[in-house]
C-alpha cells in the first residue's frame, strides 16, 4: 500500500540509496535530478554511474523538471551537495504548494551563517517541518541492504514519528536525536577530521599515533559543539562518533581518501583528482572562522585546516600535530 508521495532531490549515490530505502518501505519515490543520464537510468531502475547494473526498487521515476517532481510532494528529502543547495531551494520554493516535511540529509554549515544548513532551509522555505537525517551510512552498503541505524535529528516528537513512518524497513532503521546543533557540527567536521586522519594514515605505520590523532579531534569536535550552542553527549551517538568511525576509518569515505591522496599528491593536484565534492575541504573555511580566536586549543583541526589552505604541506601534518599535542617522537 502506498504510503505518501516522497520527493527525492539530487540523483547522486546518497540520494539514490535514500530513495531506494523510501521506495522498500512501501513510498511512491519521485527523483529530480539535473543529469539527464543519471534520470533516464532511474527511470530504467538502475543507477549506473554509482552502482553498475545493480538494480533499484521499480517505485522509483525520476525527472529533470523540477516543478513535476515537487508536484503534491507529502516528504521532500534534500540529497544535494552543499554548494547548489541553496539555489535549488529557491527555485523549489514556487513549487511547493502544501506543507510538506523536509528532510535535509546534506551535511554540514552554512558558509554565509556558520549555522547548521537547517536553520538555513527553515528561513528559505518558510517552514518549521524540517529534520535532518545524519549518521553511520556509506551509501553503497545501504544500496547492498546491510543493516543501518541513523539519526532522525528533530525536537518534534510527531515530527519523528511520521519520519520513522516512511524511513524505516527492515534494513533501515532511524533513531531520534534532539540536539540539532551538535548534530550538525559532528556530520560537517567529521569530514574534516577524516582528511587528517587519512593523512596520518598514510604517512604513519603506528595506529597508536593514528588513535591518538582520531581521539584529540574528537574531544576538538566535542568541544566546538559546545562553542555553537550544542550539547556535548551527542558526540556518542549515531551522528557522533558512529559517523566520525565509519568516516576516518575506511577507504569507502571520500573525506578519508582524500586525506590518502594529499600525502601522497599534494594539495593542487589531490583537488584535481577529484571531480566530486569533498565536503571536508569545502567545510575548512567555516571551521577556521569558527576557531580562530582559540585555534591553540584545536591543534588537530587547525592543522587540518593549514593544510588545506597551502600553510602546511600534508607530509608535515602528522609530526606538526603530535608536536602541538605534546606527543613528540624523543627517539627521532
């Protein structure tokens, strides 16, 4: 039985699985894309560019008119990168003619506000029914239908449960997480925290120097939730160090990767390589902004983010940091 017309917006791989999720729960799903190829492939019920020949669910139609797919939406889900989000909000707005619940699963910060992206999307749309959707999920393993827990981030309780109503299936379950700012802090600067540990991955034969890296920048992330209005114990939840694991522990996160390619590339030509987003280099420049004043007690994230502006070369990352957090080497 058809639940509710749920519009997905961004074709990519996360809003593709997401739509596959939406679509085995029993949703009619209706994509908008603007990749012609990516649509006629949806329509064809598979994905090519991200997931080969493997096949998605058949209640799924997608299109590149964004007025068709808005049409008489019940749920519209936001699965778009961070830097087009707000021009597709604003286009999308004329087409919103009821009072459908937003789902913002675009991670990160406002760069113009410093704020959670959906504070953002509640002052373009005009709407309070907004909840983001963060947490442990590679999108390929959610594709796969391996079992995944996330985080429903709303104050709403009904809110919530009429998430949990179109979300979950057997593989896919969502849990409520209430703090929408350190929710948001934990999905944007995991990324970041990812790039370094890559490097440090690369670079470094210890997983005791690594471990320690991984662990400075989580007690660093704790403490910039603090700073943005946050509560501290979110950092242990799903959005929290499950997502911050998942991230800087496996080459399936592009943020991790990358972080590989700087030590091995350099910063100029690691950016080249890489055609997709990588949303822990475009988030640096919030962060640096937001720690600035204090950077001598982020020695982990402000590294990170040298590095990313060219002030520090990636190979000199690791042993610039443990300097920082008094772990120098006295054998070398």
């Amino acid at each position: 039985m058809t639940k509710n017309k749920v519009v997905v917006l961004g074709t990519g791989a996360w809003g593709t699985a997401l739509a596959n999720v939406l679509a085995d729960s029993g949703n009619d799903v209706f994509m908008w894309g603007v990749n012609q190829s990516e649509v006629d492939d949806i329509n064809k019920h598979h994905n090519k560019k991200y997931y080969g020949n493997k096949r998605i669910n058949s209640r799924i139609s997608a299109s590149t008119n964004l007025k068709e797919a808005l049409f008489r939406a019940n749920y519209i889900v936001l699965a778009i990168p961070s830097i087009f989000l707000k021009d597709v909000l604003k286009s999308s707005k004329e087409f919103i003619l009821n009072k459908p619940i937003i789902i913002n699963a675009t991670k990160g910060l406002d760069p113009d506000t410093m704020s959670p992206w959906g504070d953002t999307i509640k002052e373009i749309l005009s709407s309070n029914d907004v909840a983001s959707l963060t947490g442990p999920s590679f999108a390929i393993d959610v594709i796969d239908k391996k079992p995944t827990i996330v985080n429903i981030v709303t104050k709403s309780e009904s809110l919530f449960k009429k998430i949990s109503y179109i979300f979950n299936c057997d593989y896919f379950k969502i849990v409520n997480c209430k703090d929408e700012n350190g929710s948001e802090i934990c999905g944007a600067i995991k990324n970041l925290l990812a790039i370094g540990i890559g490097i440090a991955h690369e670079n470094h034969n210890s997983i005791n120097t690594v471990s320690a890296l991984l662990t400075t920048g989580i007690n660093e992330i704790k403490e910039i939730i603090s700073l943005q209005n946050g509560e501290q114990k979110t950092i242990l939840d799903y959005c929290g160090i499950g997502d911050i694991f998942l991230t800087c522990t496996s080459d399936k996160s592009r943020n991790f990767s990358f972080g590989k390619q700087l030590y091995k590339h350099g910063l100029n030509k690691s950016l080249i390589m890489n055609s997709n987003t990588v949303e822990g280099y475009t988030v640096s420049k919030v962060v640096e902004k937001i720690i600035e004043k204090k950077s001598d007690k982020f020695p982990i994230l402000n590294s990170i983010c040298m590095v990313l502006s060219n002030k520090l070369k990636p190979r000199d990352f690791v042993n610039y940091s443990i300097e920082l957090i008094g772990l120098k080497d006295e054998n070398k």
